[in-house]
C-alpha cells in the first residue's frame, strides 16, 4: 500500500521565556499507509501531540516536511487540507460551541464547503445514526449527552468531508473502560467499511489499547522516535530500553 501520510525530519522548537528554548520535536520521521492505522505512543511531553498539531498547522514546524496524499503539505491549501485530515480531540464537550446544537456542529464543515442546509441535515442524521447516536440527537446540545456520545458525534463531524486520514488524539483517555471499547468498536467498524479510503492516527498513553487497535506503532521520547515498526512486535519484543520500561510500567 502506498503512503497517505510521510513524516519527515520534523523539528519544533518553541520558545520558553526570553532566553529558553524547548527543543518539542527532534528530527521525527515516519509514515502511514493507506487503510492502516498507525499508534503513537510515549510519556507526556514526548511530542505526540505536537506532530499532530504539525500535520494539522495547528503548530509550526521549525524545519522539516509533511507530505499527504503525495503531495507536499504546504502546496495544498488550509480548505483543502481539512478536507483530507481531520483530527478527534481528547475533551469532545470542549471542542463543541456549547450553545450550538451538535448536528449544527457537526455538519458546520458541510455547509461552509457549499452543502445546502437540507442536504446537510440529512447527511448529518445519516453520520449521527452510522457513529451509533439516534437521529435525534442532532438537536441536543453538547451538555445534554454524555461525554461518550459527545465523542461519537465528534467523530461524526470529523467524518463529514470524508478525509482520508483520521488523527484521534487522546480521544477515549477521558473515557471509561466500557465507553473506551465502544469507541474503539466504532473506530474498527469506520476502517472496516471504509477500508482503504480512510487511515488513522492513533495518539494514546494506553499501550494495551494501541496494541489492541493498531497495525504499527511509533515510540516516542522527548521529541524523538525511539522505535517503530509492528505493534505487536514492538510491544512484545521491544529493542530499545526506554520502550521496555514504557511498557513494563503500564502492563
């Protein structure tokens, strides 16, 4: 399978104070594969976030490049790039407007792109029900559901343009066990009838769960890749010694 996303030789440095400097990315590489879902996975402050929020110009990288779909990431346009990439943030009540109606939210990309607002609701019904929510849903407000069916819709407006690369950061961490295996069983029923047409990347500190859902996963520690390659084989029969200790800590 081709590459939908290359990582390349990122460096992020963000400025602490007048005279400090954090070096949050070090020459970070890596790729993710049409249809596959990738883990990233390591301790806070290890840079997960931050690539993520490079891949989405959330963050400037201070050197280094992106390349989506081929193509460099800075010849394609910020409309087009969030047709492509959408990200599942952590705290989905937060990243609703708490006095606009979830289907409203969800289907704001839809309408922004030209969708009439007709179409746009019935789309939106149509994404709500697939993501596991009534149809009803679409006139509740992020307050009146539940921080897991806040996720589902989440997920739903991530869906809308129908990207080809998913980034979940930390999005079933605020979650119980029970909500988080739902999540996952509707992220694993997304890839089965998307197949290829969609591929996620996965943030987590549960390194069971990465195993669990991923195809690959990469370590990392302090703004660098430490290993990547399987999940199961990473986590099962890690090389590197910081991977050993990540895993020996949380298994």
């Amino acid at each position: 399978m081709d590459n939908i996303l290359e990582v390349k030789n990122l460096n992020c440095i963000f400025n602490k104070g007048r005279k400090t400097q954090v070096n949050a990315l070090k020459d970070v590489s890596f790729e993710l594969k049409a249809g596959e879902c990738l883990g990233i996975i390591g301790e806070s402050g290890s840079g997960k976030s931050t690539s993520a929020r490079i891949i989405t110009r959330l963050v400037k990288a201070s050197d280094g490049e992106v390349v989506i779909d081929g193509r460099s990431s800075s010849d394609i346009s910020n409309k087009e790039l969030y047709k492509i990439v959408q990200m599942v943030f952590q705290t989905p009540v937060e990243s609703f407007n708490p006095r606009v109606k979830l289907g409203d939210g969800v289907g704001e990309s839809l309408r922004n792109n030209g969708v009439s607002k007709s179409e746009t609701k019935e789309r939106v019904e149509k994404l709500l029900v697939e993501c596991g929510l009534p149809k009803e849903y679409y006139d509740k407000y992020p307050h009146e559901v539940s921080g897991g069916e806040c996720q589902r819709a989440a997920i739903a407006r991530a869906l809308a343009n129908e990207p080809k690369i998913l980034i979940c950061d930390e999005a079933t961490s605020s979650l119980d066990v029970t909500v988080q295996k739902e999540i996952i069983a509707l992220l694993n029923g997304i890839r089965e009838k998307r197949g290829s047409d969609i591929s996620i990347m996965f943030i987590s500190h549960d390194i069971a769960l990465v195993q669990q859902f991923c195809d690959k996963v990469v370590v990392m520690n302090k703004g660098q890749v430490v290993e990547k390659g399987d999940a199961n084989e990473i986590i099962m029969n890690s090389k590197e010694d910081y991977t050993k200790k990540l895993i020996a800590s949380v298994l």
